[in-house]
C-alpha cells in the first residue's frame, strides 16, 4: 500500500503551530530568522510540510538549525533530545538488512530516510547540531556514511558524552535499541 504523502488541514494546521512554537522556545537556535518568512516557505511548499509531519510523528521534534543563503532554503534538523524514539533498532541501509540471516530488524535508517523524505545527518551536521545543545546523551544515531566504509561493511554512528561528540564504526547489519537515525530536511 503506497502511503499518501498529503495532510489534512487539521494536521497542516497542528503541525505548524507546533513548529512555531519550538522556534519561539528554542531562538538561541536561530536568533537571526524571522518565523514569518520560514512560514511563508513552508506554505509555498507543502510537501515537505508531510516530511516535517514525518518527522514529527516519529519523535524528531524538527527544528529549523541554518539557513542555506545560496539555495534560499531553511534548513530543519531533528532537534529531538534523543535519537527520535520512533526511528531505532534499525541498521544501516538495504544491503545490511538484506544480508542480515537472523533476527533482524524491521527497517533500515537509509531507506526509512527516503521514505520520509529527509537526509540522513553528515558527521558536520551532527557536530552542527551539538552547538544547539545536547543530544544524544543516552542513544546513538546513524550518520552517513563515506561509501569506502560501506563497502568494506562498515557504518558510522555518533553520540554526545563527557561534552564531547563521538564517532564510532560498526557492522552495517547492526542494530541497537538506542540507535536511531537523525535527518534534515530543506524548505
């Protein structure tokens, strides 16, 4: 069953409200923006409002980290304290579920990425959104990885500890109930 990527003006609505009021709580994040004109993007482009919702709905509480002057976009990060509870115990990608014999996990972190259509988090941006606060300081989340590492079976995974952000390697075929995966998304 192919899942509708639209909302319903109820939804719409909620969503917006709450996006605005995590922008008002947590201005430290972006002092410089104005939320009527992050707005104004999101109303010129509702499909990625489903992706916020998609965010949202799997606990990755977005919130927008940058604005990327060259794109004249908004960029959303998940800016939820732990990895998004509703994106753990998955591996890495379709390969490692695949090659995966036993026990595995219901989905991966790449294509659940895609589905919802969000990116996952570069090691930068990770290290980017350690500057908004802590997070990550009882989970891990999957970051992408460089396809040299992929390849030889590897993935790559951060946390925050001691104030400190860790990157750490493991199995590709991994998955842990503390691990999920952070993403951005562009308006």
């Amino acid at each position: 069953m192919v899942q509708k990527k639209e909302l319903t003006t109820q939804q719409r609505e909620e969503l917006v409200h709450t996006l605005k009021e995590r922008f008002e709580k947590n201005i430290a994040r972006h002092k410089w923006m104005s939320w009527k004109k992050i707005q104004s993007k999101l109303e010129e482009n509702p499909e990625k409002l489903w992706t916020l919702f998609e965010m949202e709905r799997t606990g990755g509480e977005p919130d927008v980290i940058e604005f990327d002057e060259n794109q004249n976009e908004y960029v959303f990060y998940d800016c939820a304290v732990e990895s998004p509870s509703g994106r753990r115990s998955v591996c890495y990608d379709q390969k490692a579920l695949d090659d995966r014999k036993k026990n595995k996990p219901e989905s991966n972190a790449l294509t659940r990425a895609s589905d919802m259509g969000i990116e996952l988090l570069s090691e930068d941006q990770y290290r980017e959104l350690q500057k908004y606060g802590d997070f990550d300081l009882k989970t891990s989340s999957w970051i992408l990885t460089p396809q040299a590492i992929r390849d030889r079976g590897g993935a790559l995974f951060c946390d925050c500890r001691y104030g400190q952000v860790f990157l750490y390697h493991n199995g590709a075929d991994s998955y842990y109930s503390a691990r999920g995966f952070r993403g951005l998304v562009r308006v």
